[in-house]
C-alpha cells in the first residue's frame, strides 16, 4: 500500500448488458473532479438478555450495498449513457451532417420502474485493490450551468456492494462544454423553441431525481434491484434584471413555458460540419418563487425556481437530444 492524493484514483462507467451483472471493464474512465464510493449496510444488534447488564453482545450484518457520488465536467460521449440511466430510454438515428458517423441520440423517460443499470468501476493504486460495483442505478443528476467553469454534472448512485477486480483504466477523450456554448430558450410551446430567440441568463441548474427504491428480499443481503418510482425534475435561473416580462410575469401568473437547455461546443467540429452537442428540452415548466433583492451598489439579479410537468399534448416531460461520433450505447 503506497500513499497518495485523490487525482490518483478514477471511476469508470458501463451500460449493463445484464442487468445486475457487473460488465468486466470501463466502457468511459471518467475525469472527476471530486467523488466518493460509500459501502453501506444494516445490522441487527443482539441485545437480548444473558443474566448481565451490558448493552450488547454482536452485532449481524443484514443489508449491503453502496452509494457512489462524483461530480465531472459534462462529455459529449458519456454523458448520453448518464441521461440514459436516469430517463431510461434511447434512440440513436443519422445526424443530417454529412458524414454517417455522426449520430443523434435520443433521451426519453422510460415509463417503466427498472431505468438503465450502470456498472461503476474504482481504480485505486493506492490501496492496491480495485472494485466494481453491478446495478449501479441513478438516483438524482443535478446538472450545473455556471460562468467561468466547464459545465458540469453531480450525480449519485446506488448499487451493489463492491467486487474485487483487476483494473487497467484507459481515458477518455471527450470533447467538453463551456459557459459560452450555452443557449437557453424559452417559449409556449416546446414546438416552438428552435425559432424562438435566445434568452440571456447568467447561471441555471436542473435537478432530475428517480425516487429510488431498493427491492430487498429475503435470502440474500444484497437488494434484488434498485427500482425507480416516480420522476421529479426541477431547477432555478438567475439572469439580469430588465424587463418583467421574460421570468417575473409568467412566474406571477403559473404560465406554463417551455425550456430548452442547449450546450453547442462551436470551437469543435465532428464529422464534416456538426458540432458536439447536448440539447435538454422541457416540454412543459412552470415558474415561481421569483425573487429581485436589491442591492444598492449591485447590479440587479433576478432568480426563479422551475418545476417541469408532463405535457399531455407532447406525451412527454422531458427530451435530450446528444450529437456526437458514438455509434451506439
């Protein structure tokens, strides 16, 4: 055992082919920034009478699994497979750039409470032993748009308890986001969010929770699957102060407004023409706790809070849409 700093150790990440059933290696090593692999459990303590007046006399493990925390910047390759395991559905389709390796995949929620299971991978030289956890299920991605940061994402797992592996990472070459290459939009209807104009905002984040469950059963420690139940998106925006028409006076009046999310790396391009891109749309949103505290010697900062519904006339809540070079997932 050697020591060592954090930036050492790495997570990897793979699409389940058999659900429950760890993959043997990493299909993306991810660039962390910081992360955490918490093995857990449940006990029973044996404090039944035996003529003496200590509390205790053991203690018997009866549930095991772990809990995985990272935050990273936001990859146009892996990321898909990320909305994937917390929406649960995907398609992949020919992007209209020229080039046939170019694809579009398409993000949609499953309606179905077993969402894509992911394996997880630790690498640690440090401690000399790798893991690999199996039925890695997403319970909430919280995705971070801030100035002067790579765009980033936070997200927590559950899973199975940690198997002993032998590791070899290999990295991934992604291609990342900045503040620059956003571009939010707002309007009616999510029909009508390519043509509508960009509207300027200076900071947002956009939380997508599972309500996970776990399925213990009897027989075994270890949970059957993790089972998500209903799904719950949320968010808040600050921008400048202008004009109470944009946010204040749809927030004031439960207008319900469509969102669209789009991160365009423009400095990159793929393929012939195409540009590496993650587009989020909400197809129904509606504003409140609209707050414009005033500071004498700031400029004025509006912010409101969001919550996303299912719009019955799109059959949908939320869509994401990725453009990259990957063939499948």
């Amino acid at each position: 055992m050697s020591k060592g700093i954090g930036k050492l150790l790495q997570i990897g990440i793979a699409k389940e082919t058999v659900r429950g059933t760890a993959e043997s290696t990493a299909t993306y090593w991810l660039q962390t920034d910081e992360f955490n692999v918490l093995e857990k459990d449940e006990r029973v303590i044996n404090e039944q009478t035996l003529g003496v007046i200590e509390a205790s006399q053991g203690e018997d493990i009866t549930r095991q699994w772990a809990e995985v925390t990272y935050k990273a910047p936001i990859g146009d390759k892996h990321f898909a497979l990320i909305l994937l395991g917390v929406l649960g559905s995907l398609s992949t389709g020919d992007n209209a750039d020229s080039d046939a390796s170019i694809k579009d995949h398409t993000i949609t929620v499953a309606q179905s409470a077993q969402h894509q299971a992911i394996s997880l991978f630790k690498n640690d030289p440090l401690a000399g032993q790798d893991y690999k956890h199996a039925l890695g299920c997403i319970e909430s991605l919280e995705i971070n748009y801030e100035q002067g940061k790579y765009l980033e994402y936070s997200v927590t797992f559950k899973a199975k308890k940690g198997a002993t592996a032998t590791l070899t990472p290999s990295n991934t070459t992604e291609n990342r986001f900045l503040p620059q290459h956003v571009v939010f939009k707002m309007a009616s209807a999510q029909s009508g969010l390519t043509a509508a104009s960009a509207t300027v905002i200076k900071s947002l984040k956009l939380k997508i929770e599972s309500n996970l469950e776990p399925d213990w059963v009897l027989g075994s420690v270890a949970p059957a699957d993790f089972l998500n139940k209903q799904l719950a998106i949320s968010g808040e925006l600050e921008a400048i102060w202008d004009s109470e028409a944009t946010i204040k006076t749809p927030s004031l009046a439960g207008t319900k407004k469509a969102l669209r999310l789009d991160m365009i790396n423009t400095d990159v391009t793929i393929g012939s023409a195409a540009n590496p891109q993650v587009r989020i749309d909400l197809h129904k949103c509606v504003f409140s706790e609209h707050s414009t505290p005033v500071k004498l010697h700031d400029i004025m900062i509006e912010s409101a809070q969001f919550t996303a519904h299912y719009d019955t006339t799109d059959s949908k809540m939320i869509t994401a849409v990725v453009t990259n070079a990957v063939a499948s997932y």
